[in-house]
C-alpha cells in the first residue's frame, strides 16, 4: 500500500438497488486519488445484479461481510462503528465524489472523529438532525445539535461508539427502526448525531471539524472536471444530497460526474458499450421503482391504509422526493 493509502485502513460506501450508477462513479473518484485504499461497500439492500463482482473484478472492491436484507434508510452507515477495535475508517453516500486528497483530512488530525463543519440555523438542524427541546422529554441531558453533521462523509475509528450505546434509540432489525421516530429525522443521521454529540458534550469524544464536504446546491467554485484532472480543485468530498436525477446532465456538477464514469469505464473490456448498457440499465431502474412507488400508493389509498385526505399531500412528497 503506497504512503498515501495509509490514513485509513478502509474506506466504507453505502449502496443500494437503485444506486449502481452513483456507486460506480464514487468508487471510481476513490480510486483515481488512491489506487491502492482498501474499499468496501455496504450494501443497505439488495444491490443491482452483477454490481459486486464487476466491482471487485476490476476496481479491487469488496463488500462488507452483513446480513443480506433491507437496512432502511442509511442505517447500514452506522455498522463500520461497531467493526474491529481500533480501525481507522471513512464512511461515504454513493452519491459523492473525491475532488481531491481527501484522505490528507485523516492524515492531519488524531482525532478519532473528523466530520464536516456545518453552519445551520437551529430550526434547520432540528429538521435535518432532531428537535433537542422535544428530546428532552425522553433525556434531560440532551445536548443541541448545533455543531450537527451530515452523515454522508465522516472519518471515525471503530469501538469507541458501541451498538449499546444507540440500544436505546434504534431497534436492530431489518430493516433498522428508530425507538422515537417522531424526535429524530427518518434514518440514521439524527440518531448518530445525537449519540455523538452528547458524547462529546458529557463524555470528551473528540469530534473535529473540518471542511470536508461540498453541496452542488450552494457552490461548485474551482471543481470542474478540468481542475480535479489538473490536481488543483480543493480536498473535498461533493455530495449531491437531495439533488439526484434520472440523467447525470440535469444535476449540478454534471461534467465531474460524467469525469468520473467515463474513468470507470475506461478500465473495463469493452467500456464504451458497457456504459451505454449502463445508462439504459439505470434508467429502467429509476422508472420501475417509480411505478412502483406510485403502485403502492395507490394502494394504500383504495385500502383505506391512508384517508383520502391526504392523497394530495403523498403525490407531492412522491415527486419531489
């Protein structure tokens, strides 16, 4: 393993079905920085066809040795805190890429915990993280979430925060629950984030914070594919979070991600066609769990497993999200 590769002992990305496309993109970023990092993927459910062999054939991926079944909404993130003691990880959302050295972040700071510095209003971190004051009904001590973090890139060291310490807060079936989901936003980032930072707060864990994430959704000043290729775009991890579409040319950042795939493909037989098929795969995938999704809707409707009221309201969650 070169020099650089030796700040993690593996870098985790959580993957799902309907994801392969962004997994591929992310694994390929990795890859262009650290050729050599140990990769794994978690796999939040049962994952597109073929995805984990081509995966480890060719870009020397692995996957994390789990359950096979549906985690629910990025709960499987929370699995590499419970792995080997001492081992020294990066978690990361299929949906990112590496701009840059990002490992250079790990290589700098002792801390076991390094995670995005994140500047919110409180109404915004009690929507995207948990309502500390409704909290306190349930824990007297709970800490605000001002200093919260998004979970979709994060350096930990695994046996510091143990299962135990979230037995409270999550049911650990599959899929994974949360005890209180009326206080805590739906998946893991809530829950992680507030066992971490009463941590913090009551117990000393040392949390650092670092600019380690970009939002396309606020800038992508000096990140282009022409500045990462040239090695000068800023060490940071892009996040399309919530900012997904069907065709890689309607999000933000397209050229970086479009960058990306072709790198990917490059290193395939036949990597021009593959991506083609790639391409109409993915879509088909977006398009049936579409259908899908507005199948069951319309299910629950005529069942009476949701009153007629609210339909309106369930077609614009639906679309928007």
């Amino acid at each position: 393993m070169r020099e650089g590769d030796k700040s993690v002992d593996c870098i985790y990305v959580a993957a799902s079905s309907r994801d392969g496309r962004l997994t591929r993109i992310c694994v390929a970023s990795i890859r262009y920085f650290y050729p050599h990092v140990p990769i794994k993927l978690l796999a939040g459910d049962i994952l597109e066809r073929g995805l984990t062999n081509e995966l480890h054939k060719y870009w020397n991926v692995d996957v994390v040795d789990l359950p096979v079944g549906e985690y629910g909404w990025g709960f499987i993130k929370l699995e590499p805190l419970f792995g080997p003691a001492g081992q020294r990880f990066m978690v990361l959302d299929s949906d990112t890429v590496f701009a840059g050295k990002v490992l250079e972040h790990r290589a700098q700071s002792n801390a076991p915990f390094i995670v995005d510095n994140e500047d919110l209003p409180d109404a915004t971190l009690k929507q995207l993280y948990y309502d500390w004051d409704s909290l306190r009904e349930i824990d007297p001590k709970v800490q605000p979430a001002r200093k919260a973090f998004n979970t979709g890139q994060w350096f930990g060291v695994a046996g510091i925060i143990k299962r135990e310490h979230l037995d409270s807060w999550v049911e650990w079936t599959l899929p994974r629950r949360l005890t209180y989901p009326d206080r805590f936003m739906t998946g893991d980032q809530g829950v992680q984030n507030y066992v971490m930072l009463q941590k913090e707060a009551l117990d000393g864990l040392r949390i650092e914070r670092r600019a380690i994430m970009r939002w396309p959704g606020h800038s992508m000043a000096g990140i282009d594919a022409t500045t990462v290729a040239s090695g000068i775009a800023p060490r940071v991890v892009v996040h399309w979070a919530g900012m997904k579409s069907m065709f890689l040319r309607n999000m933000a950042g397209s050229d970086l991600l479009m960058f990306f795939e072709r790198f990917y493909y490059s290193k395939l037989p036949v990597g021009w066609l593959r991506r083609i098929f790639g391409l109409w795969r993915h879509v088909w995938i977006s398009i049936s769990f579409e259908i899908g999704r507005r199948i069951e809707l319309r299910r629950q409707i005529w069942f009476g497993k949701r009153s007629p009221a609210s339909q309106p309201v369930l077609v614009k969650q639906t679309i928007d999200s």
